[in-house]
C-alpha cells in the first residue's frame, strides 16, 4: 500500500466514525450561551427548541375531561438499578418489562429522571421536585409520566436509597437494594395530559405528557442536595398555541 492510499484509508476510517450513530449533539446548558433561549440555534437537530409550536414544558390552566381514562399502571420492581449522573440531571435506567397503558396503547419504561423545581407548572405553581418517568411505545412515540413532589416535614424514604447513590459528578452507579417504582406514585392517580415535546434538544415533538395531579413529599434537605449538583435544570415553559389540556 502506497502513501497517499494509506491516507485515503484512514481518512475513511475517520469520517465513518463522525457520522456513526447520528451523533453531532451540541452542547446545551440550562444558563447563559447554550441556555434554552439559545438551543434552537446551538445545532440544526434542534431547531423545534425555537419552531416548535408543541413544546414543553407548559402551565397548566383551564383543564377539562377530554374522554380520558385511568393510567394502567404495570410496573415491576427491580435490582442493581443503574443511576447515571449525565451532566444535566440523575437518570435512573429501568430494566424492561415495566410499562403503563395510556388510552389503549403501551408504553414501556425506559428511565425516570428529576428536575427542581418541576418543569410544568399547575395553575402558575411550580412544584419543588419531579420525577419524569419517560416510557417508548413499539411505534417510537414517547409518553412520560411526572410526579410532582413538595417539600413536607419528612424525608421521602422511596428516594432516600437513589439520592445516597446518585453520582455527585458525571458516572455512574448502581443501587444495592431492590427498587419498587410503584412506590413513588401517589395513591390517587388522577392526571393532565397533553401532547409536548421532550424538554432537551432536540425537543422532539408528539410526546404524549401526563403530569399526576397529587403531590407527594420530599425533604427540604433532599431538594438541596439535587439542586447542590444541578442548581439549574428546568426549562421555563413555552406557549399552548392552542392545544387542549385534558385531565382525568
Ligand atoms: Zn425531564
């Protein structure tokens, strides 16, 4: 093999990599230059962040009954969760298996991560911690369930186990004891709902948002240790442009 044949065989090698996997994310923060009213322009994948006309988070206000019925909860519990400190927020990977029915169609549980305070408002209220439960149906369409949690006199047992193993930096780690997901779920499991978006880049749209109405409690002691590694994690919420908020 000659040289310039060599070099034509690395430079090959080399391009292949940069455009595996679709790659080319932007970095994006929650302040200052690569802040949400820049993510629109930080990479052409995220164009929806500014486009968009579905996006998220949102206030929501004014809902009614839209033919709505009961989430189906079907949830396992699970072992040597994987809790991953990705820069942005805690994300808790969930092994396969747990799903929930939302009007007729499943959608499985990928992860659960938080952000403080909650993204989506109730009538202008934030609430001070949520937990976002992002679920995928076979179709590719992302559904996610929030709870919303405030702060109450005790500590919130279920997340006291994943807030003493989250990552203070970026990496990973595992959860020694058994985790019951059904155990962060308020009794009453009323809901909003409405169609969004993902609340990061790229802010795809057609996501099928279901914000739990009752709120649960968490300490003031653990909101600030969430907000001692990410002070900043909510994007500030973006316009209806018409759409209907239902709840059940
Ligand atoms: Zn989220």
């Amino acid at each position: 093999m000659n040289k310039s044949w060599l070099i034509l065989a690395i430079v090959s090698v080399i391009s292949g990599c940069a455009s595996m996997g679709g790659g080319q994310e932007s970095r994006w923060s929650y302040i200052g230059d690569t802040g949400p009213a820049h993510w629109g322009t930080l990479n052409d994948k995220y164009a929806l962040c500014s486009d968009g006309k579905s996006q998220s988070p949102v206030n929501i206000a004014g809902a009614h009954g839209m033919g709505l019925t009961a989430i189906e909860f079907s949830y396992a519990t699970a072992q040597n969760l994987e809790i991953v400190n990705n820069g942005h927020t805690i994300q808790v990977n969930y092994p396969a298996g747990s799903y929930v029915v939302l009007t007729g169609k499943r959608f499985d549980l990928l992860q659960f991560h938080f952000h403080s305070p909650s993204e989506n408002k109730i009538e202008g209220e934030h609430a001070d911690l949520v937990a976002h439960l992002v679920h995928k149906a076979a179709d590719g369409q992302l559904g996610v369930i929030a709870v919303l949690f405030v702060v109450g006199a005790e500590e919130n047992a279920i997340l006291s186990p994943v807030w003493a193993a989250m990552p203070l930096t970026k990496g990973s780690s595992n959860l020694a004891q058994a985790f019951d997901i059904n155990a962060l779920l308020p009794e009453d499991k009323g809901y909003y709902n409405f169609s969004g978006s993902l609340t990061t880049p790229p802010c795809s749209e057609n996501v099928n948002w279901n914000v739990l109405s009752t709120r649960g409690e968490v300490s003031q002691a653990q909101i600030n240790a969430f907000t001692q590694i990410f002070p900043n994690s909510i994007r500030p919420v973006q316009p209806l442009n018409g759409r209907m908020i239902g709840a059940f």
